[in-house]
C-alpha cells in the first residue's frame, strides 16, 4: 500500500517544474554576451526536439519500412517548405500506403 498522498507528488511536481524555470532567471540576471552560448541556446530546442521525435517516428509503426516512408516524405515535403498540415498528411499517407503494401506482398 502507498502511504505516500497524491498531493505530495503533484507538489514535488510542481516544484521540479519551477525550479528548473526558475533558476535561468536567477543565475543570469546580465544579458548573455557570448556568441557561441548565445547561439548554443538559440539551437537547443531544435535539438531536443530532433532527440525525442526522430526514435518516435521510427517505432510508431509495425514496420521500419512504413516508418522510413513516412520520414521520407516528411523531409522532402518539409524542405520543400510545405505547411506543417500538408507534411503531416502526407508523412501519415505514405506510412499508411507502405503499410498496406507490405501487407499485401
């Protein structure tokens, strides 16, 4: 049996979340002159963001086929600079069109 409330760990939750958006604030009060931290920060979200989607793309279907179709299309589409609607439709059409291919064959 838990003896622990589940109000504690929504606190400590909740705390985890300030701290970790609070303490930039208090360690940097200067702005930031260095160029390289400076374009270190500007990059990171895109590269957290790479870091949790692309093992994601890869394990969301049954096949690494269809996953790689679906990639695929998406990066041609999202060089291509299509909007974010029709790279999402069409990275999911041709996951599920592989798919099915590969069904069949």
């Amino acid at each position: 049996m838990n003896t622990i409330p589940i109000w504690v760990y929504i606190l400590v939750m909740a705390l985890v979340t300030y701290f970790i958006r609070a303490v930039p604030f208090v360690l940097f009060r200067r702005r930031i002159q260095s160029r390289f931290i400076r374009s270190l920060l500007y990059y990171m979200p895109y590269a957290v963001l790479s870091a949790m989607t692309i093992p994601a793309i890869f394990s969301s279907t049954g096949s690494i086929f269809s996953a790689c179709a679906g990639f695929l299309a998406a990066t041609v589409l999202g060089l291509m600079k299509k909007s974010l609607l029709t790279v999402a439709i069409a990275a999911c059409a041709a996951a599920f069109i592989t798919d099915l291919i590969i069904v069949f064959i």
